[in-house]
C-alpha cells in the first residue's frame, strides 16, 4: 500500500517535469497564449469580479440564510408545480441579464435550498441565454430571424434541458427530495414576504444597474438609463441601508458612518465609480460582520462560502480558456481560422463544432454579437451561427468546473453534452430552413 502511493508520487513528480522539461517556451504562439490568458484573467478581474460576481455572492448568501426552505420547495423543489417552477425559472434571464458565470452563485443558492434538479438547471441555462439586450442586440445587427430564434430557442431549451435532467436523474431527484424532507426545514425569518421581495428586487436592482451597459445609438432610453445608472444603483443601495436599519437591526450609527464613507469616495473619486462601489461593498461587509451571532453574520458567512468555493475554479478556467482560445479579437493556442473553417455551410459537423467552441469559450455578456458578427463575414453559416448563440451564452470552461462542484461530474457532463447537442440539431434545423 505504501509502495503504491510512493509510485503515484513519483509518477507526479515526472509528469510535472516532463511537462515543464518541454515547455514550448520561445514559440511566438505559445508567447502569446500566455499573455493572452493574463490579459483575460486580469480583464475579467477588472470588469466581472467587482460588479458582478460579489453582488450576485451576496444575493446567494441571502437566498440561504433569508429564503424560508418551505418556499423554495413549494414553488421550485421537486415536487412543485411544474408549470409555475419551469416557467419562474425560464424567464429569470429576462430580468438578470447576466454572463454564465455570474449565474451560478445564485444557482447554487436555490439548489442548495432545496430546489429541484430540472428548475435549477432551467434557471442555470436561461439566466445568461435569456437577455433581452442581447437578443435585441442579435437582430439588429445580425438580422431579424436570427433574433427571433435565438429567443425562442433559449427559452426552450431552458425548459427543455431542465425536464430532461429531471427525467434522466428522476431517482437521484427523487431520493434528494424525500432526504430534504425528513429533514427539519428553516422556521419564517421574521419577516413578511413583501418585505423579503422588496430586500432581493434592492441586491438584484444592484446588480442589474451596476452592471448596465453602454448602448452603440447615444439616444433611448436604455442611453439615458446607461447615463444614470450609477445615481440608480446608488439610489438602491441606500434604499438597502434603509431595510437593514428597519428589518435586520443594523444599528444607526454604523449605517451613518458607512454612508459617510461612502459619499466620502464619491466625491474624492467622482470618475471613478468602481472606488465607491468598491467602499460601498467592504462597507456591507462590515454591517453584516458587526451582527455577531444574528443573521447578518450568517449572511456574510454564507456569501463568503460562495465566493471560496466558486472564485478560484472561474479563475483557473479563466486562464485555461485565454490560453486556449484567447481574448476576443485575439488568439491563443487554437487558430481562430480553424474554428472559422470548420463552421462553413449547415452540416453536422459544422453545428457541432460551433457549439462545442461556443459551449468553452468564455463570452462576457453582448461579446457574442460582434465574434458572430466578425465569423458569419468569414463565411460561417447562419445553422452554426444560431447553434453557438444556444451554447455559448450559457456555457463555458469556468462554468463547468464550478457547476461539477455544485451538482457532481455525472450531472454537469450530461447538462454540457445536452447543451451541445440540443444547439447542434437546433443549429441545423435553422440551417435547413434559412
């Protein structure tokens, strides 16, 4: 038994060294697959870590520790209604717009709460392929009925991948549900729904306000809202103040102090808007860590779980896939001609390989529209177009290593391949009529 584990050892340790003996160190491409990975992983620093992934941490931390588990389980558990859950969760994307990866603290939230394997994973798909923007953005540039199938097929292929997970896992589902059960389930938080809907629309008007972006036409109202948008997220974080005043017994004093702080960034750093939302997050951090003992603490404590498990997984995909694929309008180790090739005309392989591309790369959230937009001038046919609009959205290398995490490796190989393949046969259906 010891001589087996000193093998293993030692077969580590060899192919580390073999790996690093013939690193193609001094290869242009190789140069610069790595620095394409940097240039990734700091860009999605910059732009997704701040102002999307640590609101959507604390959302989720809030659905655990403020969500009544007899809720979640009515509307979303395995035995709910299927018509009300799959069409809840179907049409999240259409009020979150947001990326693949800031979807998934949320979806570990209501999945660890109780929800049902199919809902979940419907929400999962349609909280990044549903986005409003993003299918208006489609038709305009890229044409009318690529939009309009785009629409259609992900909302869809939301409820249509959900139902397939809940059948093909029934048993599992069904085992999960007896144990959340038996289980003793969480007692009313001491507040009323109202006031928990008007708590959650604050941290998801956060998240959706801070994260507007910025329209190519300077005129309309998603222009003006786009002008505003940091007065309205500012308006909705105060307005949040407010309720942990009046419903989580912050008291006073910290709260003055934090708006102090606050509007102390705000004026110091009048162009950069990132500083004060930066304050403004350690300071939620300190109100909910300066509750010990009460749901504040817990809060945190929860949404600091979130953010341990999930960050460094997104990170490492982050890397893998800059290094693989590289930025938007760069390459790193596969050359875009070989993707651009291989998605000519509507054949199967075509359709596959854009959703397979599609379903690794990582697309932040409208970046789509423009790689289409470049790859159709190329040559790519409009079957593999609309098969990589299905798949690219709501997949991609760092989603899949955290969505393993949540649900197990056999779950999340069975949701990728029925992404893939539902955008591939969706692809060439399109394809053959268009």
């Amino acid at each position: 038994m010891k001589l087996n584990k000193e093998v293993k050892i030692f077969v580590w340790i060899a192919v580390i060294f073999a790996v690093i003996y013939y690193l193609p160190v001094g290869y242009d491409r190789f140069n610069n697959a790595v620095l394409e990975a940097l240039y990734l992983s700091k860009w999605y620093a910059r732009e997704h870590v701040l102002l999307c992934l640590i609101p959507a941490f604390f959302i989720a931390g809030a659905i655990t520790v403020f969500i009544n588990q007899n809720a979640v389980m009515k509307y979303l558990g395995p035995k709910a209604n299927k018509l009300l859950a799959y069409g809840v969760a179907s049409v999240s994307g259409v009020i979150l717009a947001v990326c693949s990866c800031t979807v998934l603290p949320l979806f570990a939230g209501i999945y660890r709460m109780g929800a049902g394997l199919g809902p979940a994973c419907t929400f999962l798909y349609s909280g990044p392929a549903i986005n409003i923007l993003a299918i208006a953005l489609t038709a305009r540039i890229l044409g009318v009925e690529l939009g309009i199938a785009r629409a259609i097929g992900a909302i869809a292929f939301s409820i249509v991948i959900g139902l397939l997970m809940h059948l093909i896992f029934y048993k599992d589902e069904k085992h999960r549900g007896e144990t959340i059960q038996m289980a003793e389930l969480d007692e009313e938080k001491g507040r009323t729904l109202l006031q928990n809907g008007l708590f959650f629309l604050l941290l998801v008007g956060i998240l959706v306000f801070a994260n507007w972006g910025k329209p190519d036409e300077v005129s309309g109202l998603w222009f003006l809202t786009f002008s505003y948008k940091w007065i309205i997220t500012g308006f909705f974080a105060a307005l949040l103040g407010l309720t942990l005043y009046l419903w989580f017994a912050v008291k006073l004093w910290k709260l003055l102090i934090s708006a102090v702080v606050i509007i102390l960034a705000v004026i110091l750093f009048p162009e950069t808007p990132l500083v004060p939302f930066f304050v403004g997050t350690i300071c939620l951090s300190f109100l909910t860590l300066s509750d010990k003992g009460g749901h504040g603490e817990e809060w945190f404590s929860s949404s600091w779980g979130y953010a341990k498990q999930i960050l460094p997984l997104l990170f490492f995909g982050v890397l893998v896939a800059g290094l693989l694929l590289g930025r938007v309008g760069h390459e790193g180790l596969i050359p875009s001609e070989w993707v651009s090739s291989a998605v000519g005309g509507n054949s199967f392989f075509a359709n596959f390989v854009a959703s397979f591309a599609g379903a690794f790369m990582y697309f932040a959230t409208l970046t789509e529209v423009p790689i289409l937009q470049g790859l159709i001038a190329s040559g790519m046919g409009k079957g593999p177009a609309l098969a990589l609009l299905l798949a690219g959205p709501a997949l991609s290398l760092p989603n899949m290593l955290v969505i393993r995490s949540i649900m197990g490796t056999k779950k999340t190989i069975v949701y990728v391949v029925l992404v893939i393949f539902m955008s591939t046969f969706t692809g060439m259906f399109y394809g053959s009529i268009f």
